[in-house]
C-alpha cells in the first residue's frame, strides 16, 4: 500500500540545498518511514541554476517565485537552507501559510531574528525543526545516549573546538564574512555546532559566558566576481577589489553550566591542519567521551568505574547495527558512513515526528534552538563588551 507523503519546497541551492536534496533523495530507501518527503518545488533566485539543479536533483518545480511557492497549499513542508540574514523572512511566511518548517542552522544572524522565529513558531499549527546534524552522526548519538544512561556521571567539563583552515587570504568576501548577512563568522557558523552538541549530550544549559575572545586575523578580502557557491569548497573567484570581513574567524570563550559544570568552546576558520575538526570531549566522575568529525565512525569512552589498572580510553567503532543510533538502516559493520548520513538521519526523524512516531534522538525545533541562540549572544556581547555575562540578562 502507498505511503502517505508530504510535498516539499526547499528554499536556496547551494551547499545546504545539496545536503538537503541528498537526503530527499535517500531517505526512504533507507528508513521505513510512515510519510515519504516528495521533491516539490526547488526555489531560488537564479532561474538558470535553479533549473540546472533542478534537473540535476529531480525536484518537480523550479521557481523564483518565493511567496507563491511557500503559499501554494500543495506543500507540506518549508525547508529553509539560505544564508542567515533570511532565515526569520523565509521560516515566518511559511509558519504563517500554516506550513511545517526546517530551517538551517543556526537559527538566525541575531538573537532578536531568533526570538521573532521563535515566537511565531509557538503561534503556528506546523512543527519546527533545525538542521543541527551533528546530532544524528551515530556517534554523537551514543555519546548522548552513554550520558542519558548515567555513564558518565556528575559532568565536570565540556571541552569543544569546531576548528578548520579553509579561510586563507586568497578566499573571496562570501557571505560567511559578512555580518549583515551571516551575523557573525566562525561563531554562529562553528560553535552554533558545538553549542548544541554539548545542550543535546549532557541535557545541561549555559548560565553565564565567563569570558570570551573574537579575532579577524584577515580585514580585507577579495571582493567576489562569482556568485559564490556558499560553502566552504568556494566555487567564488576574488575580483582585484578589496572589502571589509566585518566577523570573527576565531571566537573563544568559556562558560559556566546549570549543573555545575564548566566549558570550554573553540570557533576557527584559520586553525592550519584542522580541516573539519568538530571536537567535543566531556568528563564526568564516572566517565568521558571524546569525538572528532574527522574521525566521525568511532567515540572513544573511558570507563572510570573500572578498577585503576584497567581503565583506558576505548575506541568504539559506532557501525554496529544491532546497538548503535542509526546504523542499522545502513552498512555492516565497520562500513563506515559519511556527512551525508547525518542528514539523512536527521530527513528521517523528521519524518517521523510529522508521521506521529518518536525520532531516535531527540530533534530540535525552534523553541530548542533559541536556547542556543542565546549562549551565542551571551557570548558576542562578552566579547564586544569584554565582561562576563549572564544568560538571563537576555530576552527569553
Ligand atoms: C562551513 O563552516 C560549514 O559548511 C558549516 O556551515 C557546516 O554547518 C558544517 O557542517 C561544515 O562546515
């Protein structure tokens, strides 16, 4: 018998347009889900590109025409993978036109962005969801599952540095290096990550950013001639002309946690030979986990209520069907996935909740990732301000 689907529109066809369209596309050879997402309507603002990639990703509809396609009443589903500065623009109008919704991370460019987002998701019939896909990366999910199960114990320390080295001198003034689009650099971009993975694990919240430290090591770029694939692989040449990089490339700070806990938190495009470490080390009084991206199929974990002589750091290989978040819709084990997966992981529990079942690990909708939103403010306003500040001294 047919499944029940959902009618997609999928706002923006650059790098997350990909991802995106990618896991449309897989979703449901892998998962057996109780509604399938159809590839609706590709929107854009490129009639040209966009009907190269529709063509390319086998999305039905091609159109420039954003109002139109947000409120045609054929569509179930608003997906929205556009730059910062349109997320609250984009993610409203559908919420509005009654539409469930998924929006990029992270939430907006600015936490009043945010808080706008928020609130209208809290007045709208449709369900919210954010593209935080580090969670579904089946060894983020053991670690949130090993911390759930009491394995670690009373946390002590969050240790996480989201770093690479892509942003040289030679790579144009894209939007990441815009405040008035991206809101910040690596900060929003990176830690936004971080953040997240270190709320979803430990089920803890930020109380204060203690400190914290913003550098743009490079002031002037290239201005683009190319309209700028977005991501991180360029796909942007650098005209002779030279603009103003208004964000961070690196942004540190350190925190304090409703627990008790404290952190630490790393953002950087420059840090050389790291060139997509998403690092996370958490320690408690009867365990720590470590993860790097970069080695995305494995979480180490030290058992510390092993007697002295026995503990080490065990290196799990996270490819166990039987036991491990996710897997068992994939490869045997030690048939390693990839970054992809994360988002077909994550097209999947969507598709779950909006089928009335529970996703794997928990999912993040608006309300969630505002609390994110927040330790990101917290932190630039430290910053800027070079002072520690309070969670609470921002609007809920
Ligand atoms: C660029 O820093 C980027 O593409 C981020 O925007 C993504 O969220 C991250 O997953 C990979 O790097």
């Amino acid at each position: 018998m047919a499944k029940p689907t959902i009618n997609v529109c999928l706002i923006g066809q650059k790098f997350m347009g990909r991802t995106h369209s990618n896991a449309m596309l897989k979703v449901a050879k892998f998962f057996d889900l109780p509604l399938i997402p159809v590839m609706h309507t590709i929107v854009g603002r490129n009639k040209a590109e966009l009907d190269e990639f529709r063509e390319r990703w086998g999305w039905k509809n091609a159109t420039t025409d954003l109002k139109g396609a947000v409120n045609n009443p054929e569509i179930g589903l608003v997906d929205v993978g556009t730059p910062n500065n349109v997320h609250a623009e984009h993610t409203i109008m559908a919420l509005e036109a009654g539409k469930h919704v998924s929006c990029e991370k992270p939430l907006a460019g600015s936490l009043s962005e945010a808080r706008q987002m928020r609130d209208a998701a809290r007045k709208a019939k449709g369900k919210t969801f954010v593209w935080y896909n580090y969670r579904r990366v089946p060894a983020v999910a053991l670690a949130y599952q090993f911390a759930r199960a009491g394995k670690l114990g009373r946390i002590y320390h969050v240790r996480a540095a989201y770093l690479q080295d892509w942003a040289g001198p030679d790579v144009p003034l894209i939007w990441r290096f815009q405040k008035s689009v991206a809101g910040s650099g690596s900060h929003g971009d990176l830690n936004a990550h971080i953040i997240d993975m270190a709320r979803f694990i430990t089920g803890d919240e930020f109380t204060e950013i203690v400190g914290a430290l913003a550098e743009t090591f490079i002031k002037e770029r290239p201005v683009p001639e190319s309209g700028s694939k977005g991501g991180i692989a360029g796909g942007a040449s650098g005209s002779a002309k030279m603009g103003k990089s208004d964000v961070d490339d690196a942004m540190l700070f350190l925190a304090r946690m409703k627990s008790g806990a404290v952190a630490s938190f790393e953002a950087t495009r420059q840090a050389t030979g790291n060139q997509n470490a998403n690092r996370i080390e958490i320690n408690g009084d009867k365990g720590a986990i470590r993860f790097n991206f970069e080695d995305m199929n494995h979480l180490e974990f030290y058992d510390a209520t092993l007697p002295r002589k026995q503990q080490g750091w065990t290196n799990i290989m996270v490819t166990h069907g039987g036991d491990h978040p996710y897997v068992a819709n994939w490869w045997p084990d030690a048939h390693i996935i990839g970054y992809e997966h994360g988002f077909i992981n994550q097209l999947a529990d969507m598709m779950k909740v909006l089928g009335g079942k529970v996703p794997e690990v928990p999912l993040p909708d608006f309300e969630d990732a505002y609390k994110t939103q927040l330790v990101l403010e917290a932190a630039m306003q430290a910053a800027e301000q070079r002072r520690p500040v309070k969670l609470s001294e921002l609007p809920q």
